[in-house]
C-alpha cells in the first residue's frame, strides 16, 4: 500500500511537472530575448483620460459708419476697433483604455506537448487587451475617437445693408444772365455729373432710415393704417421691422458673432504627480502654450484612495517564468477633478488602472474572465 501510494505521488509530481513545462510566461521588455517557442503575447490596460473642453470666440467687428454714431443716432461706445475674446465655456472628461507600455508579456507554448495540453484559449480586444482565457467573452469595448465641433452662433451676413449704390447724380443748376440793349435775359442750364458718394452721406441715409423704420413701427403698433391685420400679420411685420432696424443700427455700433470651439486632449494620470495640466486659456488668445504666462492653467487633479497599499508585497512580487500564470491588474480608486481657477468643471470616483497592483493567478483549465477597462478579474471558474 505504501508502494502504491509512493508511485502515485511520483506521478503527480512528474505530472505537475509536465504541465509546468508546457507554458512559460515572460514580461516583455526592449532587453526581452527572442522565445524559442511560439506563443501569444498579450498586454494590460491603462487608464487614459480624455478632456474635452468647449470655448466660446466672441469677435468684434467695427460697423463702416462706427465715427458717426454719437452724432448721427446718439449711440455711445461703438465698436472702433475688430478684435476678438475667448472664454471658457465648459469642460468635462471621460476615461479610455490603451494598452500600458510597461505590462506587456508573453506566453510561450510547448509545440511539443499534446494536443489537450495545447488546448487553450485566450480572448484579445483589438488592441491586445487580455479579455479572457478558456472563455469566449463578448464585452464591449470603448471607443476613443477625437470629435472636433464647431457651432457658428451668427448671422455670416455681415452690414448687409451697407452695399448700398456708391455713386449718386448731382444736378447743378447754371444761370446765365445775358443784356441785349435795355432787356435782361435770365438763361437756365442744367449740368448732370455722377460722383461717389462720400461715407458720410451714406452714414445719413442710413441714419434716416432708422428713423424711418421706427416711424413705420410706432405706426403699425398704434394702428394708424386703421387696418385690421391679424395677429400673426402684425407679429411678422413687427419682426421684420425689427431686424432691418437692428441691421442698420449695427452700421454704426458694429456687430458680435460668437461661435463655440470644442479642443480634446488625452492625458495618462501619474502615479507620481497629483495634477496634470491639460492647457492654458487666454481672453485674448483662446487656447495658448503651456509656458505662456497670460493665460489661465485648466488642470486634471488627481487623488488617489490608496486602497491597494494595504496589500502584502507578495501579491506583485515576481515568479518563475516557468511557472504558467497569468498576470492581472487590481486597480485602485481615485479622484479625478477638472479645474479652472476656483471653478470645478467636473469630477468623478473612479478606477485607475496604473495606479493598482499587478498579481496573478496560476494559469490551468479555469476559465477566466478579465474587465479590459481595468484588467482586474471580471469571473473565475474553476473546473
């Protein structure tokens, strides 16, 4: 009996052994050796985080009769000179996965053992994330695509009533007195010439029909046609009153268009560094270098829970290459917050993939399933 189960233990000793040296597992580095044998690599994931953030480009246009609005309609303040403001209109972030540089590894495959010992499966996302292993997982991936908007809040219509004609007809009237003995004779001739009309003639013409506009609407809202529009009529009309009389107005007090600018950065949070600045906002400059001192940092701060520092050092520490297992991640919580000056835009509680431990687990015919946001254990099932 003892025999017996001598020979057995030796078996599953000799066994064991085999099995171990079917699979190999390596971590990839620039200094990593060619295998010998084939295998697949795989890698883990990364948290990456993706600020989107919105500005608004306020311009300025100064108006072609801007030097005569205070005399002409009293309008103090005019735009005299074009430029341009920005602000920061909204920020926001949202966390994607990359595969991390550092945890790239490789599990060599013996050809020469059997058929059965070979009979593994590793499911991969598309970018080389471990998703599973002896499991086919349908988990869906997230995209990270760079979505650049802009929105024209304006009218691209600019002083539409200013193309008025530039030439006008000046008449002058040409008296020619002629005496013949005791009788005067007065002569009239008429000379007709076509000449440019200077700005400010233009600037009058147009000032006269502001005064004509309002005239004609203090008219229609009084009812001195004696006309019984209906409400819709008297709306419409009103309306279009309205914008031939802002139209012109915008001749002399120049005109505004904003439009809304969306800029995307994609930043990988340090374990080492607390905030990460994401760009600089100047008002006159918009989005500007990070060395430049006009304008106002927009910064990713970043706290971590250390909720995994409580772990034993042998959860990450190093095995035998030849030992078969497969290395997994266990991130940890932080928070992430975007800033601009006092104002907070906006801030989550959520995993950092880099910021966790890398451990593992042996690599036999369980079944596992991997989060590949995170590369922690989504399902183990042993068998």
């Amino acid at each position: 009996m003892k025999t017996f189960i001598r020979l057995f233990l030796l078996f599953a000793c000799l066994t064991s052994m085999v099995a171990n040296a079917q699979l190999a597992v390596y971590k990839l580095t620039t200094a990593s050796k060619k295998p010998e044998k084939n295998g697949v690599m795989y890698s883990l994931p990364r948290t990456l985080v993706k600020v989107s953030i919105t500005i608004s480009e306020t311009e300025f246009i100064k108006g072609p009769y801007a030097e005569y609005a205070a005399d002409l309609l009293g309008i103090q303040n005019p735009v005299m000179q074009a430029y341009k403001e920005y602000e920061l209109v909204d920020a926001g972030f949202e966390t994607l996965t990359e595969p991390d540089p550092d945890q790239y590894y490789f599990i060599e495959v013996d050809e020469k053992a059997s058929k059965e010992d070979r009979n593994l499966v590793f499911s991969l996302s598309n970018n080389g994330i471990i998703k599973s292993v002896n499991t086919s997982a349908q988990l869906k991936e997230r995209s990270g695509n760079i979505t650049e908007n802009q929105k024209l809040i304006a009218d691209d219509r600019l002083f539409e009533f200013s193309n008025t004609p530039s030439i006008y007809r000046k008449v002058d009237t040409i008296v020619r007195i002629v005496t013949v003995d005791t009788a005067t004779i007065k002569k009239r001739f008429f000379n007709t010439t076509f000449e440019e009309k200077p700005s400010e003639m233009k600037a009058r013409e147009a000032a006269d029909m502001v005064s004509r506009i309002r005239d004609s609407r203090f008219n229609l809202l009084t009812g001195y046609q004696e006309t019984n529009f209906s409400k819709e009529s008297l709306e419409y009309m009103d309306k279009q009153l309205q914008a031939m009389s802002n139209e012109y107005l915008s001749l002399f007090r120049g005109m505004k268009t904003e439009r809304l600018l969306t800029f995307t950065y994609y930043l990988v949070p340090d374990a080492s560094r607390t905030s990460i600045t994401v760009c600089r906002v100047s008002k006159e400059s918009g989005i500007v270098d990070q060395t430049d001192s006009k304008g106002r940092e927009l910064v990713l701060n970043v706290k971590r829970s250390e909720n995994t520092s409580q772990l034993p050092a042998w959860v990450s520490s190093s095995v035998d290459p030849k030992v078969p297992v497969i290395f997994y991640r266990m991130p940890e919580m932080a928070s992430l917050a975007i800033k601009y000056g006092n104002k907070t835009f906006d801030e989550k509680y959520l995993p950092v993939s880099q910021f966790g431990k890398v451990t593992q687990l042996p690599l036999n015919k369980s079944r596992l399933e991997f989060y590949p946001e995170t590369g922690s254990i989504k399902a183990v099932y042993f068998e």
